[in-house]
C-alpha cells in the first residue's frame, strides 16, 4: 500500500519512515502543502496539520476536494475542537502526536477497511453487477465500468438495497463522513458523473427532496451466488 507522509519536521519524518517500511508500506513524503497537493494520489495520506506553508486542515480539505484518498491526520493539536474540525474536513481519522507504530499501524488498517469494505454479496440490477468484494462493476455485456472510490461507495450505498431510497444526509455521512448541507452540492455532482458513467441515467432515480434508489425491475436484484453470477 502507497503512503504519503505530509511532515515538515525532518527527524519525526524520517523516524516515521523508517517503522512505516519495516510494517511493510510503500511510503514517500512530502515536506510541504505544496508538495503534497502535486504529488501522485496515493492509497493514503498521513497528514501533518502544522505545515509551514498553508494550514493542514485547508490541505485535508483541497486532498479531499480533488480525490478519493484516504487521510489520516497526525498532530500536536489535541484539543476536540480541533479533532472535531480535523475530521469535518475530510480526514478519516485523527491521530495526536506522540504515538505509537503500533496504534497508527492499527489505525491505518481501520481506516483501509472503511474505505475498501470487507466483502459483502454482489448484486445484480438489470444488467449492471455490483460486487463490492473486489469493488467491481461490470455492465450488461461484461464490460468493467472505471469509477473512483467516491463513485463506487454511493453505488455500493445503493446497491446494498435496490428500490430503497437513501437519503442525501445518510450518503454524505457514509461517503464523505460529513452532514454539511453545502455537500449536497457535491453529491448531485458525483452522482450524475456516476449516472453518466453507467450508460443508463434511469439506474439510478431521483427522489426529490429525499435522497436517490438503484431503480428496480421485473428482473432486477441478483444476489452474488445466484445463478449466473
């Protein structure tokens, strides 16, 4: 797994890379906002909140603005609010220096595996297979359908009851880990970039005022297992 540290203090740095590697972790580093914003997406960031060029939260917030990539911040501030702040910006966890490799070993697992959830059933919907075990979707002729983390976790959302309406608020928390009302916004944007990806705009229905359904028909929900899968 690729590791991005984001981490201005040498020593803490390289100390930190060094049992990161020895753990088994594929990990660079970033000095700087600006490093780490240009830096390829990694499967996760741990994200130093004290950096000398732009704050960490507006970082979190623009790492999180432009992909799908894990954060985990690692800081000095401790007090709730600012854990509070931390994760309203789009971190997945929140960690206070001084700790252990153990417990961001730990950490790093726990956060991996709300991202990449561990396997559930594959379902079926007129033609369009969900298997959320290996994150894959694959249209009617079995031609596999790209989409990013985001894209893929409000399918899965969906995809876990067919016909059932989730709501805008229930989407916001399980995907972004936020209520903010401004990422309504965001979500509509997401998901008809989902919708334009599926080929077929009516898989996924609006309800207005509410949240959005996986459309279901006569020959709709397959679970995995079920003949022809």
């Amino acid at each position: 797994m690729r590791i991005l540290l984001v981490e201005d203090d040498d020593r803490f740095a390289d100390a930190l890379m060094v049992a990161l590697r020895r753990q088994g972790f594929d990990v660079s580093r970033a000095s700087t906002a600006a490093a780490a914003l240009d830096a390829p997406e990694p499967d996760l960031v741990l994200l130093d909140l004290g950096l000398p060029d732009l704050d960490g939260i507006e970082v979190c917030r623009r790492l999180r603005g432009a992909g799908d990539v894990a954060i985990i911040a690692i800081t000095a501030r401790g007090e709730e609010r600012d854990r509070v702040i931390g994760l309203r910006s789009g971190a997945d966890d929140y960690l206070v220096k001084p700790f252990g490799i153990a417990e961001l070993s730990a950490r790093i697992d726990a956060v991996m595996r709300r991202v990449r959830p561990a396997a559930r059933p594959a379902v079926t919907v007129h033609g369009l297979r969900v298997d959320t075990a290996r994150r894959l979707v694959t249209a009617a002729g079995g031609a596999e359908i790209a989409l990013t983390r985001k894209e893929f976790a409000l399918l899965a959302a969906l995809a876990r009851d067919p016909g059932v309406v989730v709501s805008r608020e229930r989407l916001l928390a399980e995907v972004w880990h936020s209520t903010w009302p401004g990422g309504r916004r965001t979500l509509d944007v997401h998901m008809a970039t989902l919708r334009a990806k599926l080929g077929d705009p009516s898989v996924i229905q609006t309800v207005h005022g509410v949240g959005y359904r996986l459309a279901v028909r006569d020959d709709t929900a397959e679970p995995s297992g079920a003949k022809g899968t």
